[in-house]
C-alpha cells in the first residue's frame, strides 16, 4: 500500500463523467494486457461505484469524484471517493444506505472490496481485481499531491470549472495508453471531429512519449477544460525548460508535431518549473 | 474509518409486503414446484436479469443471446435461494446471474482474444465515417456517429482507439474514392519517389525518416508540412481518414523509436 497509485483522476460526478473513467480503465487494462473478460470485470464494478458518486452522494448536487488506480503484481485496486454523503445515512431506502444493485454487483466481481465512510466524510469504495496474467509494469515511487493534475483546484468543487478533468498518471507506458483514450473522450464531449480527434490522438501520445524526461515529480499531470469545439490543456508541473522541447518535440524534424497540431500554445511558468499550455480547437465549419 | 459492511443498502424485492409475497411464492416453487410460482418469481425479477445484463453485457451483440444466459441464472438463482436466512434475494441473485455471464463470455473466447463484436464495430464506425464524410464534405462527430450506428459514444470511442489494434481488419487493403474509383497505392506514387522527401530536416533525422515508407513519409509531409486535414488527406491518396490517422500515429510512433535508438 505504500506504493503511489498509477493513475489519480479527479473530476465531478457529472454523469458523461463515468465515461472517463471507463476510458482510463480501458487504457490500463490494455497496458496490462488484461483479457477482454478481466477488463469487462474491471469495468463493470468500477463504472457501479461511480454510478453511485453520480446519483448517490450529492443528492442531486454536483460534487467531487476522485478515483486512483493501482496496478499491483497480481491485480488491480481502485478506489472510489467521494466527499458527499455516506452510504449509511441518508433518506433512501428503509434502513439508509444506498438503493439498487450496485454493490452486491461490485462483490460478485472484486477478488475483495469494502465500503466506508472515512473520517473526514464522503464514501470510499475500494475494489480489487485478480489479474493474474497481467504484464508488470514499472513501479512508481513518490507521493501525489492531495488532488490529481496541473494547477487549479480540483474540478468539482466549490463549483471551481466542474466541467474539467484532472490527471496524474505514472509510468510512461501506462500513460501511453491512458492519454489518448482520456483527450479522445473529452473531445468527442466538446463536439469534435473524428477527423481532428485524431489530430488529438497523435498530441496526447508525444506528450505520453515524451513526457518521462520532462515532468517534475514522478506523476504525469494534466488538466483539461472544455467549451465547445475546444480543448484546453495544461500539462504539468514540468521541469524549467521542457515545456518548450515538449512543444517543438515530436516529429523530429518535420514541423513540430504539437505546435502545428494545436491552435495555441505557451509555456508558463509555475512554481519551480513551469507548465504547457495547449489549446485545440475544431475548427471545420 | 468506520465500517458500514453491515448496513448494506436493502435491495429490490426486499421492501416489506413484496418481501411476504416473494416469501410464499418461494416456498410454493421450491417446496412444492408449483410452477406458477416460479414464473411469478421471474416476472418479478426480470428487471433485475435485463439490468445486469445490459451493464456486464454492455454492447455485446447479440444481446438477446446473453439475455437469455443472464435469465438461465436466475433460474439457478430461483431454485438455490435460501428464504430462511433473510437475506434478501436479489444479493443472492446477482453473483449467480453475472458468473452466468462470465462463463458464457469465457467459453465465447473473450479470456484469449478480442471479442469479435469490438471488431466488427470498429469496421461498421470506419464505414460509417467515410460514408457520413463524403455525404456532408467533412468527418462526422463522434455523436453524429454514435447516432448513426445506434451505438453508445463509448462504443465510437473504443472504436476510433481500436483501429490501431486490428490489423485483421484489413485496414490497409485500397479504398474507393467518393467517385466510387478504387486507387490502388502502387498507382498513385512509386516507393521510391523522391518528390516528397520532407523539408526542416537535419541530418540524422533524414536518415531516420528512409526507414518509413514513402506513403508514409507523403502522409507526414501533406499533415506536417503541407497542413492539410487527415480528410484531406485520406482523399487525396484514396484512404479513409481513419486509415490515414492510423498510419500517421504508427509513423510518429516509428520516428520517436528511431530517433531514441540512434
């Protein structure tokens, strides 16, 4: 347990939200090489957890969701926290507690998992996986910062941009495959083209690839908010100086594959290094 | 932390007078076999079978097959439940019901390969976006998509990843163009084709870049240097946009290789 989760996602529980998690599920059970049965097992218990974060914990009410992912030698942990009410008090149902199936549907597919309100309120849901034949991945040390991503507040609360996402995800391979798969789903959200959704794709995997030498702290960070038509991208916190071979990276030598892929883009310092700003826009007519 | 593992939520059918009638109607199937009783019991849980189906199952076609595993195990259910322990029924049900699923999903081979389902929507949102792009003169959302197909966005999502994965799908076989001529590769520029070497190069560069193709190195100039859009460029050599997208990330893909071993 000492070990650093993978992947921290922080977002609201808005209910288009469970999408981006299944996407990042999607992406660590394909580094893993997770069967297509392990990956539906993972998928299904998780997207119950979240299911309830988004019909259960706010009462109606936008609130924080975060969910971190573990890959452990022979399985893999999630844990879904919220900061909303907990599973055992509450009006619905006689008896309190939470309505529907969702949790004997979690217990039929964990190899274990529990339920609790820690003391600082909210609910945790903590499932783990049997995942026998998974690939190992590289393990991450270092601590993540209270809350996942670039800057800002977490999204969800206090109504601070509910609509963003935020991101930490470690190693590379695993962020290889989760970053794509998280932009792809955000820009789809924001009505963009298949055509410029893979414009998008082939941005998240430089920053993915290129990402190990440049962040500062052992977690990839990113932080995206969306209008329509539009991405807005924070990568960070990197080391002084990377943003900007982040940015020209890439396609080594033809024109560099970020700067002429996005719509705007800048290095802003943050801290003790500095952050990449990206901006992608649809632009079609 | 406390634990509330005691206090699970009640779930369907548990509530007081539905419990008494589900008591009877269990003890009239399981003691006696009345039969009526048991179809009583399915009706009643039907809506329990068809939700867990759609969310273990989601996407799997046919769905009317995997309906009917999920609804087998609750006929396993019906006659294993113990009423006496008070548990209520539907906790009971759903491990049965989803290892119903699980076996059925095992023994279709999803344990070894990709379920072929993915596989074939992959191709049907390929074809379906060429179609919607020559009919509208630009690629369709992922909406447009979904709405097109009646699939889930999730479905369109995991499609537009997948193209990279399956090569079975034949993506590189020639497509036709909007006027229905189908081009061949060979017909459109020669391997050696040195017309498109790429500008801004340095030296190693130039060297890693011989090791890619010359469609690819075209596809790269006409993204990168040229700045046309992938649907651009799927027309103008007669691929489809997401072929194109494809080839350009396994390209970039092969350059950073390259670049890092040298």
């Amino acid at each position: 347990m000492a070990s650093a989760p993978n992947v921290c996602l922080s977002l609201s529980n808005r209910p288009e939200n469970v999408l981006v998690v299944r996407q990042v599920l999607t992406g660590v059970a394909e580094c893993l090489g997770l069967n297509a049965l392990e990956s539906n097992d993972l998928n299904t218990a998780v997207s119950e957890a979240c299911n309830n974060v988004v019909m259960h914990a706010y009462d109606g009410e936008e609130g924080p969701m975060d969910v971190r992912v573990y890959a452990l030698a022979d399985g893999v942990r999630v844990v879904v926290r919220d900061r909303g009410r907990g599973i055992g008090g509450g009006e619905d149902g006689e008896g309190g507690g939470r309505p529907g199936i969702g949790m004997p549907v979690i217990e039929a597919l964990t190899r274990e998992a529990s339920f609790e309100e820690p003391a600082d309120g909210g609910t945790e849901v903590r499932m783990e996986f049997a995942t026998p034949d998974a690939r190992p991945v590289e393990p991450v040390g270092g601590a993540v910062p209270a809350h996942a991503g670039a800057g800002g507040s977490a999204p969800g609360r206090d109504g601070d941009d509910a609509g963003a996402v935020a991101l930490k995800v470690a190693p590379e391979a695993i962020a290889r495959a989760v970053l794509p798969r998280v932009l792809s789903t955000l820009a789809a959200r924001a009505h963009f083209s298949t055509d410029r959704i893979s414009d998008v794709q082939l941005v998240a995997d430089v920053l993915a690839a290129r990402s190990g030498e440049s962040i500062d702290g052992s977690h990839l960070g990113m932080r995206v908010s969306l209008a329509p038509r539009s991405l807005e991208v924070l990568i960070g916190p990197l080391h002084a100086g990377r943003g900007e071979s982040l940015m020209s990276a890439a396609a080594d030598g033809l024109a560099p594959v970020v700067e002429r892929l996005t719509d705007a883009v800048r290095v802003a310092p943050a801290d003790s290094g500095e952050t990449l700003e990206l901006q992608l826009v649809d632009r079609r007519p | 932390m406390p634990s509330v593992t005691a206090k699970r939520p009640s779930s369907a059918g548990s509530g007081s007078s539905t419990a008494k009638d589900s008591r009877q109607l269990f003890a009239r199937w399981q003691k006696h076999g009345d039969p009526t009783a048991r179809e009583a019991l399915v009706r009643q849980y039907m809506p329990l079978v068809r939700s867990l189906a759609r969310r273990y199952g989601r996407s799997s076609e046919p769905f009317e097959d995997l309906l009917q595993v999920a609804s087998l195990g609750l006929l396993k259910a019906l006659d294993r439940y113990d009423a006496e322990r008070g548990h209520p029924f539907a906790s009971f049900a759903v491990p049965t019901i989803l290892g119903e699923m699980r076996r059925y999903f095992r023994d279709s081979g999803w344990a070894v390969h990709v379920p072929r389902g993915a596989q074939e929507r992959a191709l049907k949102v390929r074809t379906a976006q060429e179609r919607l792009s020559n009919e509208h003169g630009r690629a369709p959302t992922v909406n447009q998509l979904a709405e097109y197909l009646e699939y889930d966005t999730e479905d369109v999502i995991d499609a537009l990843q997948a193209v990279e994965a399956y090569e079975t799908l034949s993506l590189d076989a020639p497509r036709p163009r909007a006027d229905g001529e189908v081009v061949p590769y060979g017909a459109t520029f020669g391997e050696n084709d040195a017309r498109y070497e790429l500008v801004e190069l340095d030296a190693t560069v130039t060297a890693v870049l011989k090791h890619l193709p010359a469609r690819e190195r075209l596809i790269l100039r006409m993204r990168f240097v040229e700045d046309l859009t992938q649907t651009e460029i799927a027309e103008r050599i007669g691929l489809s946009q997401m072929q194109v997208s494809r080839l350009l990330r396994r390209s970039l893909e092969q350059l950073r290789t390259l670049a890092h071993a040298g």
